[in-house]
C-alpha cells in the first residue's frame, strides 16, 4: 500500500522486516512430533510493529520497510490484509521469515529469528532516498529493529542524518554496531534495553541505579535529549539534561509471557502520546505501561487498550535531580491524563 502525499504524525523504518509465524503447542517435546496450533501469521520487524501499535491507540502511522522476492511479496500483503499504511523499498534478496513458539505448559515462548537478507549499496542509498521524502512529511521517525547482515556500519548514523535534516525528530530503538556509530549522532531519543544498556556500561544492567549511569553516558555524549533505558520486570528510567525519572513498572495481572514486542509496544506508545502532545516523562510513563500488557501476551501480539489504560494509572514516578534529591511523583493519574 504506497503511501499517500499527505503528512503523517508518524513514521517507522524497518530494514530487515519479517514474515512471523507464531505457534502454539500444548508441550514442547524433545523427540518426535510436537503438533501446534496456528496461532498468527503477520508482518514483523522492529518499526512494522510500532507502526501497529501506533494504530492500536488510535493513532496514524506509516511503516516504511524493504521487501525481497517471494516472502517480502507475502509480507506486503500480509501488511495490506490488515490495512496497515505502509511503503516498500524493493531489494533483490528474500525477506526473511521468523518463528514464534509459545509453549502453554512452560508458559514460556521462544522467538527464532533468521539473519535475514544482504542489501547491496544502491538499495541502502535506496532506502535512504525513501526516508529523506517521508521524514519531511512527518513530525516523528522511529528508526527500529535489527540490522541486515553486511549493512554498512554507519547506515543509522546516516538515517539519523538524513531525518533531522528534513525536521523529524528522531526515535532510536537499535542494537550492536549500528547503535555504536549512531552515537556520534543527536536524536531526539534513544531507547536502550539492558543488553545494549550493559554493553555501554561494561556491566550488566539489574537496577535503577545501572540505568541512570547509562542515560547519564548517553546525554554526556551528546548523542541524544532524552533517553530511556528498560530495566526488565522492574520498569525504566527516562532522563534528560535536568533530571532522571524511575518509572516502576504496574503489578502484572498475570505471569509474563512472551517479551518478542515489548520493546517495540513501549516505543509505540511513546511515539504515539508525543505526537499527541505530551511531555517525554508522559509518555514514557505510558510506554511502560504498554510494554508491562504486552509481556502478558503470547507470542506477537500486542497489549489491549483497556489493559494498557488500567496500568498505567499504576506506574509509580520517583524524580532523582542532578543533586540526587529524591521526589515521589506518584502515579500517572494524579499528573496527567493517560489514554483517550
């Protein structure tokens, strides 16, 4: 579905998408055949998912992604069946497929994720000529998910270029090497989680504390005005230059079960409520919330909107200044209004 000429609020970008197909099995057997249940088959891929999100609160988005051969021909239509705006930059190898495995007698999932395809330089140029028309129609970009193999190291650095000069404000969530250049870059926000976190910080990241370091790393830098670091079951903390804000995350209404869109439902929403107008720590606030509904969830699938609004009312704030002066916040409904 191309995308049309209007402007949008949002806009995403996947350079290694995929075709997910999520399974479910009563038990995951060692030997012989495990029969499984069908659960979805969808497009995926870092920005693709946000771009979903997006949509689930009531939002407007536009996925842009590249699409190879006979599973990215699969992929656009998988995106069209669900009516998702979306735009594909054409390359010659296949889009790759993944895997999402949920076992209900572990009540656990396992994501299997192929390497996907090489881009050759004219089809990275390719995919940068894209973004430069997009990100001039658009308020936010989000730049989000893993990396093709081969890709050239400073491929993000110059999406982030390419954004910021045409006035988007830029929303990383990207690991490894690409994340490592792009730090010679400023965005507007960086979103890390505790394995890309640690690598920087050269420990793993278990707390509150280990995720104030690392925003501090990150803002000392200059690479980007706000950043938001995850710190699993415990929730983030999202800093800038005045303060860092621990954002603890709701009590589960049920045992955690796939974390393979978490990420991206907190990104989402984080994109989404800016667009909307609020503060970054509203917003951020709100993508705790989303990520905490999603991990309830099997395989791919993404929070409720009615879930999502309850827990975020339970996301409890604690400002830490520059001076290490401690301020509960409370909860999201006593600051500021959360969905709608």
């Amino acid at each position: 579905m191309p995308v049309s000429p209007r402007s949008v609020p949002i806009a995403t970008f996947t350079v290694n998408p995929t075709v997910d197909l999520s399974l479910v099995v009563a038990h995951l057997l060692p030997e012989g055949k495990t029969r499984a249940q069908v659960h979805s088959i969808r497009g995926g891929g870092g920005g693709i998912n946000v771009a979903r999100c997006v949509r689930r609160l009531g939002g407007a988005a536009v996925a842009v992604h590249t699409s190879g051969r006979e599973v990215g021909a699969r992929l656009e239509r998988l995106l069209d069946d669900e009516q998702l705006e979306h735009e594909s930059i054409e390359i010659a190898e296949d889009t790759r497929e993944a895997f999402v495995l949920a076992d209900n007698a572990e009540g656990r999932s396992y994501h299997i994720v192929a390497p996907g395809p090489v881009l050759t330089m004219t089809e990275q140029q390719r995919c940068l000529d894209t973004i430069a028309d997009i990100a001039a129609r658009c308020d936010y970009f989000v730049l989000s998910g893993g990396a093709t193999p081969g890709l050239s190291e400073d491929f993000s650095a110059a999406v982030a270029r390419t954004a910021g000069a045409r006035g988007a404000r830029l929303i990383a969530d990207i690991a490894g090497a690409q994340l490592t250049t792009m730090l010679r870059e400023r965005v507007f926000l960086l979103r890390l989680d505790r394995t890309e976190a640690g690598a920087l910080l050269g420990h793993p990241v278990t707390s509150f504390a280990d995720a104030r370091a690392v925003n501090t790393l990150l803002l000392e830098r200059g690479a980007c005005e706000h950043a938001i670091t995850t710190v699993g079951a415990l929730g983030a903390v999202c800093s800038d230059s005045r303060a860092h804000y621990e954002l603890a995350a709701p009590t589960l209404p049920s045992p955690p079960r796939s974390d393979a869109c978490a990420g991206d439902s907190l990104v989402a929403a984080v994109a989404y409520r800016l667009s909307r107008g609020d503060r970054v720590l509203d917003a951020c606030a709100v993508g705790v919330a989303a990520a905490a509904a999603t991990v309830v969830l099997p395989g791919t699938d993404v929070f409720d909107p009615a879930t999502l609004e309850s827990l975020t009312a339970d996301i409890d704030i604690v400002r830490i200044s520059d001076e290490g002066r401690r301020e509960d916040l409370g909860h999201p409904e006593k600051g500021f209004q959360t969905l709608g």
